[in-house]
C-alpha cells in the first residue's frame, strides 16, 4: 500500500479541561478533537500546532508531549486503499477560557471546499465529561494527563 497520508491530532488541555468540538453544518459527524493533514516538507510538530490554531482560533498553543501513532487502513472515495498515519499530541493552552464554548471558522480550509468550515467549540472537564470521540479520535485519551 503506497498511499499513505500523515495526520496529525491534538488533544488541547488547560487544567482539567479537554478541547473538543462539532460541525454544526454536519451533526451526524460526532465530536472530534483537532487534527488534520500534515503538508509535504512539513515537519510533524509545526502540522500540528498550524493545524490546531487554525481550527480553533486560539495562539497560544504549546506542544506537551508527542503521545503515540494509529494506523488506519481505509478506502478513498475512488475504493482505492488508503493507509492513514495519525500522530496523536497533548497540547496545552495558556490563555483564558470560557465554559460556554464559542464557533470559529477555518479561514483556508485544505479540503478544497470554497466556504469556510464552522466549528463550534468546547471545554469539557477531563477526564468525567468527556464524550465519545469519533473517528479513532479518543484512541489515545487515555495518555493525556490534566495539567498542573
């Protein structure tokens, strides 16, 4: 299997909050963390935190540790197989946070979509009100440690 594509996902943590977020335009999705594709020549740390400000808006992001990689053997929209390595993090905010959540907008969205991609985002306590994660998305949770 040739085509594989690097990704990486981001566990955000403050205290004993967890990041987590929705697409309002797709309910049926679930709730995900933020993640995305790492670019060619872009190194694993930098496709994470670029990938993380952009979907949630927030800058003052910090890497706490690298927790692990999944494989995920999937089909393509064309039925060719596709194996997607994703790089889990625990990353850390700095800044102050509000419990009612608010939306953000992906300005530059990588998928090609013309419009930009709604996200509305939340704290929720780690580790007792954390919903299912879809996606393999809560596959490493059980690495993430609240910070102190």
């Amino acid at each position: 299997m040739n085509n594989v594509i690097h990704k990486v996902a981001a566990y955000v943590t403050t205290g004993d909050w967890l990041l987590v977020f929705t697409e309002p335009a797709f309910p049926e999705v679930g709730t995900q963390i933020p993640c995305g594709t790492v670019e060619d020549g872009e190194d694993l740390d930098n496709a994470m935190l670029r990938e993380a400000a952009e979907e949630t808006g927030l800058t003052d992001l910090r890497i706490k540790r690298f927790l692990g990689t999944r494989v995920y053997d999937l089909r393509a929209a064309n039925g060719d197989p596709v194996r997607i390595q994703r790089h889990f993090y625990q990353l850390t905010y700095d800044g102050p946070i509000t419990t009612e959540g608010w939306r953000h907008w992906e300005k530059d969205p990588s998928d090609g979509k013309p419009e930009p991609i709604e996200f509305a985002l939340r704290w929720v306590k780690f580790p007792q009100e954390v919903p299912d994660l879809v996606a393999g998305f809560g596959d490493m949770l059980h690495r993430v440690v609240a910070d102190s």
